[in-house]
C-alpha cells in the first residue's frame, strides 16, 4: 500500500486542466501564469485516468516584458501547428491579460501564418479553492468553441459532467452507455472529454438530450439548449429508484419507447439484492451509516441508504466539515463509512466502501463494477453482504 497525503490545491485553474487533460487532441498552454499549475499532480491523488492532452509553458524571458511573453506564445503556436499533432489549443492566461486583446492577437496570428489547429482563448482566471468554477468553464469553453450548428438531428443523446477526478468515472460511463442501449436501444453521441478526440464534439449538436451528471456541466447544457434546442436531464442515478427515475425523464420528454421487459427483469434484480442486504443489516444489527464525500452528491447517497435498509445515516461534505468528520468516525463509530480510501484509512474503519478519490493504492480500476444504475445497486449490496462478515 502507497499513501498519497501531499494532495494538491484545488484551485480552478486545477478543476479546468483536468477537465480537458484527457482529451486525445488537445494541448494546453499555460500563457506567463503566476503559478504553473502540475500537470503530473493527479498521480498524486490517483484519479485512475491517463492524462493525454499535453501541456506547454509559455513565459517571457524578462519578466517585466510582455511584449517578449507575446513573442514566445507566437512562436510556440506556429512550432505546435506545423507539427500537426494537435487540432485544438487551449490557451490559459495570466489574470492581468486581456482576453479580448489576446484574441486580437491570437486572430492575427491564425490569419498570418495560416494556422490549422482551433485555438480557444480560456475565460479562466487564477483563483485559489474554486476548483467547481474551473470544471465548469471548463465544460463551457468546450461546448461553446467546438459545438457546430448540426445539419441534421438524431436519435442519439449526449453524457456531459464526468472527469477523470471522480471514483469510477469510467465504471459508470459504461453502465449509462449500456443502459441507453439495453432500454432504448439509442448510441451515445457524445461523451464531453474522457479521452475522446475533439471530432465529436463538433457532431454534439445532433443528438436529441443531453445527460448531465454533475452540476458543473450544467451551464454547458443549458448553453446547448439554448442555442441549439437540445433538452437536457440532469441525473445522478445512484439507486433503483434514481434510475427509474431517469428513465422516465427518458420518456416523458423525447417520447422514447422503454424495453420493459430489460426494464423488469433489472428491478426484480435490484429489488432481490436489496431484500437480501436488508435482512442482513437488520439481523446483524448494521444499520449506521456515514457518508463522507461531495457535497452535491450526499443527498443521492443519503437516498441510495434508505433504499438499501440503513436507518441511521449521517452524510458529511469532505471539503468542509473536519469537526464533525471526528466526531462521527472517531467518536461515534459507523457500521459503515461510505468514502474516499484515505479517510477510511486515517479513521481505521473496517467496513467501508470506497465512493471517491482519492485512492491509496496503484491499482486499476477501469473493469470495476459501477456505482450507478441498475448494476451499482447489486454492486453495492454485494460488497455491503461481504462485509458483514454473512
């Protein structure tokens, strides 16, 4: 085991490179910013995801001269085209830098030197413990720059809102992706980063909805509905009943015919499961629960629990609540800690399953079984029965 406890500051300059870092095309240039972020800091917080994008450094020579920061930027720029590697550039610059007057000038240099790759000036600026903001420009910026206006629509829908910095991102793209075939039979259009190339963010427009599974993609979506009419359901399916409850959105607003048969037979499963786990925790006397983890996420979890038989659930934001995170799993001691391997580890909790990162282990998790959806829920009764020691 590898501990990982020197974890970065998450400012929103961080929350926007790793939105983007796993897109196959894509580089990064960092423009004379006052604190070059670490592009190799997430294998420190083990996010499970090769970083593809590459990331480059742009700075003057003299510090006083910007002038001379322009110059290298015009030179990395044309160095970077000619290679013909990458067909997006996306530019993060210093805060005192004017983003209209570096477009200006980014404008003139396209048309001068006939550059090829997209380049898209990011409206980020350097803040400190705005992580959730960087995420969202992130999704913003993309959308906004890539999205074409579609020349035809299809029957198809987009994921927008998973990063590589979220427990078993991967995991449950797949049990999305498998659920939207199984019940209606429909292909994914567009997956918004997760080392997809840039080509079919361009395309995203044709599909007839957009999944939103965190709130920082939510301004994307809307952007998406706006300029382009695309409806968009925002879902966190954690749970039989999160679940149905996103195939009914399904229905109710694309009129999309459901596999009732798929639908039937996956409940009868869920429902099996957690009759099982029910009896479990409630002849072992197991039915406290803690919740550390993503604010936005503790009510999904805190729904999912019930559904599962706890009676006792205590749900905490990890980023905010370092009293009452004591007072819980040192004090009172759960049944159960729903967490981040390093919590479970520092509070030596026994019975607990892993809901976020960061790991504490070099292992990999791409062929884990989900969190979401139908196969989460049998996923998690199953390790919960485990645990029990039944």
């Amino acid at each position: 085991m590898e501990g990982f406890k020197n974890l970065p500051e998450l400012s929103n300059c961080l929350g926007y490179l790793w939105t983007v870092a796993t897109l196959k095309d894509v580089c990064i240039i960092e423009y004379d910013l006052e604190m070059q972020i670490d592009f190799e800091i997430s294998k420190m917080i083990q996010v499970n995801r090769e970083l593809v994008s590459n990331k480059f450094v742009v700075k003057s020579d003299d510090e006083s001269s910007n002038v001379d920061a322009y110059m290298n930027l015009r030179s990395k720029i044309i160095e970077l085209d000619k290679k013909q590697i990458y067909k997006t550039m996306v530019i993060i610059p210093n805060n005192k830098i004017s983003r209209l007057e570096l477009q200006d000038a980014i404008d003139q240099i396209i048309f001068k030197h006939d550059i090829k790759s997209q380049i898209i000036v990011s409206l980020i600026e350097e803040n400190e413990n705005e992580y959730k903001a960087g995420i969202e420009q992130a999704f913003m910026d993309l959308t906004s720059n890539i999205v074409q206006k579609p020349v035809e629509q299809k029957e198809t829908y987009n994921i927008i809102g998973f990063r590589i910095d979220q427990y078993k991102h991967e995991s449950d793209l797949k049990e999305i992706h498998t659920l939207m075939q199984e019940c209606f039979d429909k292909e994914c259009q567009c997956d918004f980063a997760l080392e997809n190339s840039i080509e079919p963010f361009k395309y995203a427009a044709q599909a007839s909805v957009n999944i939103v599974v965190s709130k920082e993609a939510l301004l994307a979506a809307q952007y998406l509905e706006k300029e382009y009419n695309i409806p968009y359901i925002e879902t966190n399916p954690l749970g039989m009943r999160a679940t149905m409850n996103l195939i009914e959105s399904l229905v109710a607003k694309l009129k999309w015919r459901p596999n009732r048969k798929y639908i039937s037979k996956y409940r009868q499963k869920c429902k099996t499961a957690l009759m099982k786990t029910h009896l479990v925790l409630q002849q072992k006397n197991l039915g406290r629960a803690v919740v550390v983890g993503d604010g936005e996420k503790l009510e999904s979890y805190r729904k999912l629990l019930i559904e599962i038989g706890f009676t006792e659930i205590h749900t905490i934001d990890k980023y905010k609540d370092e009293d009452e995170k004591h007072y819980w799993l040192r004090d009172k001691r759960p049944d159960y800690l729903f967490s981040d391997a390093e919590t479970a580890r520092n509070y030596n909790q026994r019975k607990w399953i892993q809901i976020e990162n960061p790991n504490i282990e070099k292992d990999k998790i791409e062929n884990m079984k989900p969190l979401m959806g139908f196969n989460g829920v049998i996923a998690i009764s199953e390790q919960l029965i485990k645990l029990s020691g039944w």
